[in-house]
C-alpha cells in the first residue's frame, strides 16, 4: 500500500472504516492457507519428504571429513 494512501486500494479499507468484511484476510499476500501440505511441497520441489531426510548423509560426510583430516594430520606429522 503506497505510504500517503488515504485507503486500500484493493480492499477499500481506511483508517475510519476499519477493514473491509468482503476481503480476504490473505488476498493477495501470496501465503498458504490452512490446507497447505509441507511435505508434499518439499516433495515436489526436491524430490524427498523433508529437509531432515538427508541427516545420514550429513553424517557420514563428516564422517569421511573427520577421518581425511585425521589421515592428513598423521601424514604431515610424520613425514
């Protein structure tokens, strides 16, 4: 809504009016509503259930992380 508008465009709102009963509570903000589905989003957008699914490979990446660092440190130390 432009700063110096006197009321919503949109909806007809105003400061002496209040909000307009007719509109939508989230016309026009782009949000999900109640029946959204998190995890079928995530699922269409990246191919699994949810972000917390790829916990194992996380790990075992640290893993190998932790033990090529461990192997380079051994390495430097006696050589």
């Amino acid at each position: 809504m432009p700063t110096e508008a006197l009321a919503c465009p949109e909806c007809g709102a105003d400061d002496a009016t209040g909000w307009n009963e007719r509109a939508s509570v989230y016309d026009g903000t782009d949000l999900p509503d109640e029946d959204f589905d998190y995890a079928e989003f995530i699922q269409g957008e990246f191919g699994h259930p949810s972000p917390h699914a790829s916990r194992k490979t996380v790990l075992r990446l640290g893993i190998a992380a932790l033990v090529a660092g461990s192997i380079a440190f051994l390495l430097a130390w006696f050589l």
